[in-house]
C-alpha cells in the first residue's frame, strides 16, 4: 500500500473511532446500570446474564476495574489464554495487537507498538519487561518459561518510568499466578498428545488452613521428534526434549492484618528450537560457491547440533501488611538461571564458526511499597526499589577455521570470562486526586540512580598457540535518571472513560559482555503522549477501548552481530504515532467476540550509522556504515489485528467450548536497514472444549493453516541466518478435578 493510501485508512479509522462515544451515548438509558466505581457506596443495580463481567488489573499497582485505569491494558484470564493456545509469554502475540515476539537462540524479545531490542546476552534486559508475581526477570533467556497455574496475564503498552521496579521503554507483562486455596487437599490432572509425538501433563495440588494454605504446580512436556532434520548428522533438531516447571506458592496469614506469600519457582527447558540456517539464497562467507544445499524450512546443515539448555529458579516473600492508614508491601526475590548453547554462525556442515556460551545470571531485588487506601479523594503510592544482578559468560568460547582464518586474523579461538554487575537503587511516587466533576489528576515520578560495572579478561589465541589480551577491564559507569508520568481522566457518563497522559521512559545502558573492549552503549529514552476512551454500551454487552499515541524515542539501543557474537550499540532517534483499539461483545450469554487492532506509523528522524549489508557499494557478504534516516523501526507492523470468537453450547452431559482466534499481521522488518522484509500472514488456531463436572476433554490446533513465518532473522558481515516459528501442532488434552 502506498503512502497516501496509507493515510486514507488513518483518516478512516480516527473518523470511526471519533464517533464510537457518540453512539455509546445515544444508546445509554436512564436506567444504565451504575458501577460502584462511578457512583460512590452506590451498589451496582442488576446486570444481564449477557453483560460483560468486571475485569480487575494491577497496572497502578492497586486493584482497579480496567474501565477506569488510564493505561492501554489487556487483561487475560487463565481459560482465555488456555483456549487462545497461549502457553508461554512467546504466544502472547497470538492475541495482543501490535506485539510481536521475535525469538534468537532461544531468548524471548517481546516488542510493543515498535518499541522493543533483538540483541541477545548477559545483562541485555528486554525493552518490555516480565512481572511474574511482582518480581521482575531480568533475563530475557527466562522470558520463554512456560505459563505455569496462571491466574491471569495483563499486558501494559507504553513506557513504565514510574511505578514499576525496573523501567521499560516499551511495556510491560504481569503474569499472575493461582493462589492456594483452603480448604482439604484438592486439585487437577491433565495428560496431552499432540504431533511430533509430544507428550505433555500437568498437576496441581492445593490445600491448607486459615493460617497456612499453599500448593504446588508441576507442568511438563517431552516432543519426540523434531520438526526438522540437522542432514549433516541425521538428528532431530527444532525440538523441545524436555519443558519442565514446577512452582509453589505458601500463604501464611499470622493476623487479619498481616499476609506473608512465599513463592518457590524452578524451570529446566532443553531444546533445538531456533535452529538456524542460511536465508534463502543469501550469499555466505564461509561457502561462496553456495556448496550449502537447498533446506526445508525447519531443516539444517550444521557441523554442530544446535542444543540449549536453560535452568531457571528463583525464591521470593512478599509481606502485605494493613497499617490502617495504609498498606505496606515488601516483596524481597532471589533468582538464578545458567543458559548454555551454541550457534554454528557459518551456517554449514564444516567447523569453521562456532560460538558456545555458557551464561550464568543472578538478580536479588527487594521493593518497599506504602499505598494508600481508596476511601478519600487523594489515592497514593509510595516506593523503593533496589534491583542487583551479576550476568555473563562463565566462558564463553567462539572458534574459527577454514575461511575464518586469515594472514590479517590469523584468530583460532577466542575465549572470554567477562561478568556485568548491576547495582540499582530508585524512589518513586505517584498520587490520583479526585478533582470534581468526575475529573481525576495523577501526578507520578521516579529518579533511578544506577551503576553498571564490567569486569572480565577476554582472550584470543594466534593458530591455537599463541594468546593475545583482547580485553582485560574493571571499568564502571553511573547514571542517574528522572522519569514522570502525568495522566487526566474524566468521565463522561458511567460508562464512558476518557483519559491523556504524558509518560517519560528510560531503559539502562550497559556493556557489551560479548565485546567487554567497548565503551558502554548508553540509556535509551522514550516520551509518550496518549489520549484514549474506554467505553461500555448496550447494557454492557459491548465494550470498545481505543487510544491513539504519539512517541519521541531516542538514543536507540540497536543490536548487531560480529563474529558469530551480539552486540548493542545506540542509533538515533525515531517517531512513532498510531492508533489502538480494543473490542469485546456478548452477543448471547453463549456467544461472545473479542478484537483488537493497532495501525501503527514508525520513522527513524536520526540514524547516520546502521548497519547495512545489500546496500553496500561492495557486494554482501559485507557490512558498511549508511544512514537508515527515513526507514522504519524492525519488528514494527503498519497493521495488525486479533480475532477471537468463543461459543458455549450446553449438552446433555457437560457443555462444549468452541473457540478459534486468528492474528494477522501486515508485516514487517527485521532490522533499522529495512533490507529484509516479513510479508503479511495470518495464524490461525481453534480449540474445542468440553467438560462435565470434575472431567475435561480438549482437542486443539495450533497455526491451522501451517502458516511458516521467521521467528528471527540476523544480518552479519558473513551470512544471514533465519530460524523459524513452529508449524501446524494439534493434539488432545484430557483432565479431570478432584
């Protein structure tokens, strides 16, 4: 589509999304029912059985109905995102618009409205961040953990600079687990199939007093056969041998007024997925006479199987204590996770480029917080946050041969034991006054000090013999940071919400573990402007919640690869505006559909250094330096939409659950250069549901279509490598409660 046709659909779509409230109006009642939220102590009056239920989020760090939060939220229960086929943070993208989840060797790299980083490593920290109960993670190698006795999902688009412990640019992701309930021991089994001889099964156990309940989550899964074949060894790769968590959650309640939660968490994932090949007929380097034969899409030619191995764990307490006056919570958390993998970076059956990390990460956080209760006009929140982690290579070890060596880098192998600490300590603070008039003012602000220090020995060795000091560093830098958030609401009637804000944003800079001889790649800044309406109508059949936005983003962390290693460096300056929308109707008690769609408009006004590899005056495989002023930001759709239809139908034993949810994208780019391109596609997944009393039966589909689309795509000076997301999956599930 050109540009000007572009424009036409923006001006056709504001148009539409101006006259949504008007009509909200004109069908409202004088008897619409009057929420307790809008109204005071005035008890809601009686809905009908096809209202739309309340949906309560976190995202102001207190529970709210979603209507009257001035944030861009969607919310998800744990049934949603079970019939969705949602089963890890990976395939939020399944049902949330404008997020995609670019995924390289086996790290997740979540993407909100454009705003996200494709670089990998130690202490590289995600641009939208992961809450798994109020704890951050800090690696994004954890990122892809299975979603585990989930509760709920909430996912936050735009910069968190103020009340969350650790600052994104680009959104954030709550996951919500169950709690235990009291009562004698209870819980739930299922047992799964699915193609690739999968195997899968899950168990929960609950039980407890009063004083002390807690329970226990097992979920694990074991795929047999891959979906493709490494041809130059005759194994299986792009597969997941084991997908193993286990989480334990304890409630202690000593008083009425004192609640002690103690969370226990380990994950061990051990897979192929992400396997990589040359893309498409891309020249390469280390094979110019194209000697790497034709692939599938889920196949490889590797000299090395491309496994991983991730253990990932953690404990944390928190303590909610009622002072009266207010609340006071700590949450205090301990994590570690070891990630060891390799990537064969010549892309081919010889050993000429392989690189094998093996990454160690620690993080200790401990968050104070003192909020307000909701009784009087002026609400508040009061918090520190101290986060500390320790992540790098424990070594990492790149080796080269063939072509790779040269009389001008005669290099054979590189070996780096470099670690990057992290010392953060931040104060905010964020207050919502009642103004009048159904007008409320939230004023909010944090100021982050933070020190980040890299201490290592890097290594190279001459023909295997002969070793050169590449890096030998005990450096450090300091940064201290403000960020504010001002936001205006108003209601219009009970059930139309308008809202602005105004966000500053900011993700910490930081070394390059990969490279410890560089300088340290600076913070990168965002300021966010929204204007937005939540609306119900039709006795709350029908719920739209629009938002339009404005971004001023600077000082980009970018991500590239030098030999067969990811590095971060800052690239300018960019514009991003667009527009989200939000749709759920009950049609029937039975029937309901749910949607959403972002159009999105991304530029970089500022990058006279990118990375570019077609453009070159010299043929690839090169790399040169140009300006990418003018191009669009990767991982950035023009378009996207989510459709989810879900019907109930009652039988004579039990009830069936039909749902089916597609996401299409209008595609995108993967790096700031723009010279490789994904093309529009649509996922499709369905799911039938049944269940009678304390038994389940579900059979489901993942990617109907069999819909092929790169889950990550990387540029280097000596080859391109593409790995690819899962094909068509489909299986059954049985369960029962107990």
């Amino acid at each position: 589509m050109n540009r000007e046709a572009n424009f036409g659909v923006w001006h056709l779509v504001c148009a539409a999304s101006l006259c949504y409230p008007v009509y909200g109006r004109a069908q409202a009642s004088p008897g619409a029912p009057v929420t307790a939220s809008a109204a005071g102590s005035q008890a809601p009056q009686p809905q009908s059985d096809a209202s739309i239920e309340e949906i309560v989020v976190t995202a102001q760090r207190r529970r709210e109905n979603l209507q009257d939060v001035p944030i861009t939220v969607q919310a998800f229960s744990a049934q949603a995102l079970e019939s969705s086929g949602v089963t890890n943070a990976a395939d939020l993208a399944r049902v949330v618009p404008g997020m995609t989840m670019p995924t390289s060797a086996g790290y997740t790299l979540p993407h909100l409205r454009g705003v996200g980083i494709t670089a990998i490593g130690p202490g590289i920290e995600n641009s939208v961040a992961l809450y798994v109960d109020g704890v951050y993670r800090g690696s994004s190698s954890s990122d892809a953990i299975a979603l585990n006795n989930i509760a709920s999902v909430e996912v936050e688009k735009g910069p968190q600079g103020t009340l969350f412990g650790r600052n994104a640019t680009g959104g954030l992701i709550q996951v919500s687990t169950r709690d235990p309930k009291v009562g004698p021991l209870s819980g739930s089994a299922d047992l799964g199939y699915a193609n690739y001889q999968t195997t899968s099964g899950d168990l929960y156990l609950t039980g407890g007093s009063e004083l002390i309940a807690g329970d226990i989550a097992v979920k694990a899964s074991h795929q047999n056969q891959g979906w493709g074949v490494n041809v130059a060894t005759g194994q299986d790769v792009n597969a997941t041998d084991l997908d193993l968590s286990l989480r334990s959650k304890w409630l202690i309640r000593p008083t009425d007024s004192t609640k002690v939660t103690l969370i226990f968490d380990y994950a061990d994932v051990r897979f192929s997925t992400s396997a990589l090949q040359n893309y498409g007929n891309t020249p390469n380097f280390f094979y110019p006479g194209g000697t790497i034969q034709g692939l599938s899409k889920y196949d490889v030619d590797l000299d090395s199987q491309p496994k991983r191995h991730l253990q990932d764990g953690g404990v944390s307490v928190q303590l909610d204590q009622d002072l009266g006056f207010a609340s006071f919570v700590d949450i205090v958390s301990y994590r570690r996770d070891t990630y060891r993998w390799n990537v064969d970076f010549d892309l081919g059956p010889n050993p000429y480029s392989t690189n094998t990390p093996y990454q160690v990460d620690k993080q200790f956080t401990d968050e104070l917080q003192l909020l307000s209760h909701n009784q009087s006009r002026l609400t508040w929140v009061l918090g520190l946050y101290y986060y500390y982690a320790d992540n790098g290579y424990d070594p990492q070890v790149v080796n080269f041969s063939g072509p790779a060596v040269n009389a001008l880098k005669p290099i054979t192998l590189v070996h780096n034991t470099t670690f990057q600490e992290t010392n953060s300590v931040a104060a905010y603070g964020q207050g919502s006054l009642d103004l009048g008039f159904r007008t409320k003012l939230t004023v909010g602000a944090r100021y982050t000090n933070e020190k980040r220090g890299l201490d290592g020995l890097q290594i190279a060795y001459l023909n295997g013999v002969v070793p050169i000091t590449l890096a030998n560093v005990d450096t450090s830098v300091t940064t201290h940071t403000p960020t504010w958030r001002v936001a205006l609401d108003h209601d219009f009637t009970d059930t139309i919400h308008a809202y602005t804000t105004y966000n500053r944003g900011f993700k910490s800079g930081g070394y390059n573990v990969t490279a410890p001889a560089l300088a340290p790649y600076s913070p990168e800044k965002l300021d966010a402007y929204e204007v937005g309406l939540k609306m119900q109508f039709l006795d709350r059949r029908v719920t739209l919640n629009t938002a339009a936005f404005y971004y001023d983003y600077s000082n980009i962390q970018v991500s590239r690869f030098i030999n067969g290693s990811p590095q971060v460096y800052n690239g300018g300056a960019a514009e991003l505006y667009g527009l989200d929308t939000d749709l759920t109707t009950r049609i029937t008690e039975r029937f309901s559909v749910t949607g959403g769609f972002e159009l999105l408009h991304t530029e970089l006004t500022n990058f006279a250094n990118a990375d570019f590899f077609n453009s070159c005056a010299t043929p690839y495989p090169t790399v040169c330096s140009l300006s990418a002023t003018g191009k669009q930001l990767p991982q950035a759709p023009n378009a996207s939409v989510t459709v989810n239809v879900d019907y109930r139908l009652p039988l004579p034993v039990g009830e069936l659950n039909f749902d089916i949810n597609s996401a299409s994208s209008s595609g995108y780019f993967f790096a700031p250069n723009n010279e490789d391109r994904q093309r529009p596609y649509t996922v499709v997944n369905g799911s039938a549901h049944w269940a009678h009393e304390q038994y389940q039966l579900s059979v489901w589909a993942k990617n109907i279509t069999n819909v092929i689309v790169p889950i990550s795509v990387n540029q280097a000076p000596t080859a391109t490598a593409v790995a690819y997301g899962a094909p068509r999956t489909f299986g059954v599930t049985v369960g029962m409660k107990f």
